[in-house]
C-alpha cells in the first residue's frame, strides 16, 4: 500500500510528500472524530480525548525525520483552522508549538535505537511540556489567568486515551512500513 513512498523513503519529495499527507490527516481525522462524537452525543469531546491531530505528526515525524514532522506540527494546526475552524483560535498558539515539537521530537528520534513505542512516549512527554511551559509563560509574562494552567492538566488527563491510541497504532504500522523499505 504505502510502497510507493517507501522506495524512496530518504528523498526530499518523498518527504514532503508524506508531510503533505499528514496535513491532509492532521484535517480529516478530527472531523472523522468529530462526527462520531456528535453521532454518540459527546460532542467535540472526542477529539480532545483521543488525539486525533497528533496521530499523523509524530507519524511524519518517525517516519521521514524531524523536518517533515516539524512542518507537519507548524502547519496543519493552521491549514484546518482556515479550512474547518477547529482548532478554536485561542488553541491555535499552543496546539501549533506542541505539535511542532511533537513532530520533531519524533522525527530526532526516528533513527534512534529504542522501540518505536519509547520514541511516542518521548515526544508525547517533550510536546506535552512544551505546551505547559508556554502556558505557564502566558500566566508569568502576560499575567493571563491562571485558571489556563488547571484547564492544560486537565487536558493532560483527558488527552491519556489517545496517548493509548498512539502506542497502540504506531509502532506495529512504522515496523511494517521499516520491513518494506
């Protein structure tokens, strides 16, 4: 299925072309989630719970380098606010630096030598942090209100499920696309 990329997985277009699709992931996903989750009577709920967005940029990132998941954080938060609204605009900020640093996070740590399962953890942990220290930076410099900082741990907790999912779904789809290439 993925052959096509991962003959030339190293090239620069093929990159580009896998970071391309993780945008186009990073749109269609949350709104997949999103209409299960109004079809269910949850709302936008599942989105925040499972992480949908963040899926297809630490994918970019482990898959063709810390370059390609890098432009895939900075820019998809962006691409799906213009297209679809969401992210709400006051999310824009912190979900563009997270999921930056979550695509290079995993993209750095992509040719290392651990398990792919330890290489999510990794930049789920880098890319949850840098999204509280920006928060907490909001509240110290700009004095905004600290109620931001008990509704990010909260989002921490509710955000477990798709830690899960992310776990559970990448490390055996980025081995069998490693045995083909």
């Amino acid at each position: 299925m993925f052959s096509w990329i991962v003959l030339k997985r190293d090239s620069i277009s093929s990159k580009a072309t896998v970071a391309f699709l993780g945008i186009i992931l990073c749109i269609l996903l949350p709104q997949f989630f999103h209409l299960i989750g109004l079809a269910a009577g949850v709302g936008n709920r599942l989105g925040t719970i499972l992480l949908p967005m963040y899926l297809p940029v630490v994918f970019v990132g482990l898959f063709s380098g810390s370059v390609a998941g890098l432009m895939c954080g900075l820019l998809s938060p962006a691409v799906s606010m213009l297209l679809t609204g969401m992210p709400d605009a006051s999310m824009l900020l912190y979900m563009t630096i997270e999921l930056a640093v979550f695509g290079a996070t995993s993209g750095a740590l992509s040719k290392a030598k651990m398990p792919v399962w330890t290489k999510v953890l990794c930049a789920q942990a880098a890319g949850r942090l840098s999204r509280f220290l920006v928060i907490l930076a909001m509240v110290v410099i700009a004095r905004t209100n600290t109620q931001m900082l008990s509704a990010t741990l909260n989002l921490f907790v509710q955000g477990v499920p798709g830690i899960l999912l992310q776990l559970l779904v990448l490390p055996p789809v980025i081995k069998k696309l490693e045995k083909m290439s």
